[in-house]
C-alpha cells in the first residue's frame, strides 16, 4: 500500500505521498526530493482545497514537515454498538467523533476511553483496537499539531445504551447512534478528517 500522510488545516488538506501514487483530482502538486526545504503546512497548502506533495521519500518528507510543529496528543473512540451503528457527536456546528487530549500520565487507550464516557454519557467502552491516525494543525502561530490516534470500541458485554447524554460544556449539542447509510449522510456536516474516518469505518464494516 502506498505511504502517505493527510494533515488538515481548517478546511484545506495537505497530502503528502511517495512518488507515483495516485494523485486525486483537483489537487495542486508539488514534487520533493530529499534536501529540498520543506514549509510549514499552511505554506505548503496556500490557497488550494487540497495540496499533494509528491515524495522520493515520504518518511524524510513528513519528518521535516513535523519539524515545524509541536505535537499534541490526542485519543478517540469509534464505538459501536450491538447493532453496529456508530457513535457521533454534534459539536459547534459540525457532526463529530468523541475524542480529546491526553491527561497527565494517561496512556492513549485509557483516553480514548475515558473521552467517549465523558463527551457522551456511555458506560466506559472497551477499546479493541487501533483504527487511525489523523493529523491537524492549529494554534495561532499555526505551529500545534493535534495528534489523535482512534481506535474501535464496544460496549461492555451485556450492556445497552439508548439514554445519551452530551457534554455541552465542551460544545456538544447532541449525541447518537448512527446506522452506516445514516454516517454517510453526516459526513458531508463533518470537517474533512472526520469525514474520512467516517467513511474508513464504514468501508471496514
């Protein structure tokens, strides 16, 4: 499988991928060989929807582009439930996934899970196991990179969960189990690396 590295900026998308992979449509692109200077992300991205950077060597590539950034890490769940429909969330305006930073010594799994319980009101999942990796970069200085690694959930054995609860104080206005075609329809309502994920967990089912 080709190597490749999507890194969100507000709504614009920068992909960096090896040399000869299949370049989607409408993009704008870059060629890099090893000793080139690599910018920041907005730089590399300047107006363009979706800018892909084509690399010798994608490793050296993403290494030089990180060191522009301080990494911020993160953890989120896809959790399902027993009838497979996913978990989603409704925050400032667009439909999200449970997710959130690492807390003082607080490996990824256990933050993962713990954010799920906490932004929408479920018994605390099991996590199964690792799913992706996103990468976004904000902060005012645009030099924060949010680092969230996912991971597939499901409620503990037994259990079920229709009463759901939103953390409003982090935003979130609504809660809910969604079926795969009903995901699909959310994932226009969604910023873009979330509308990837949603997309990968249903291509996965």
């Amino acid at each position: 499988m080709t190597r490749r590295y999507d890194v969100d900026w507000g709504a614009q998308r920068l992909t960096l991928a090896e040399t000869g992979a299949i370049v989607d449509e409408n993009t704008t692109v870059t060629n890099w060989l090893v000793g080139d200077s690599m910018p920041p992300v907005p730089k590399c991205i300047g107006n363009a929807a979706h800018a892909w950077w084509s690399c010798d060597d994608v490793e050296a590539a993403w290494a030089a582009l990180r060191a522009h950034t301080t990494d911020v890490p993160a953890a989120g769940g896809l959790l399902t439930d027993g009838d497979g429909r996913l978990l989603c969330i409704h925050r400032i305006g667009f439909w999200d996934l449970p997710k959130g930073k690492l807390e003082a010594g607080e490996a990824l799994e256990e933050a993962a899970a713990r954010e799920v319980q906490e932004e929408c009101g479920v018994p605390l999942p099991e996590v199964l196991s690792p799913f992706a990796t996103t990468y976004h970069v904000y902060g005012s200085d645009e030099a924060l990179m949010k680092v969230t690694h996912w991971y597939r959930m499901a409620l503990p054995e037994g259990v079920q969960c229709e009463t759901l609860i939103p953390q409003t104080e982090e935003g979130i206005t609504e809660v809910r189990w969604a079926s795969a075609a009903e995901v699909e329809q959310l994932e226009p309502q969604a910023f873009g690396n979330i509308a990837r994920l949603m997309a990968a967990w249903r291509a996965s089912r």
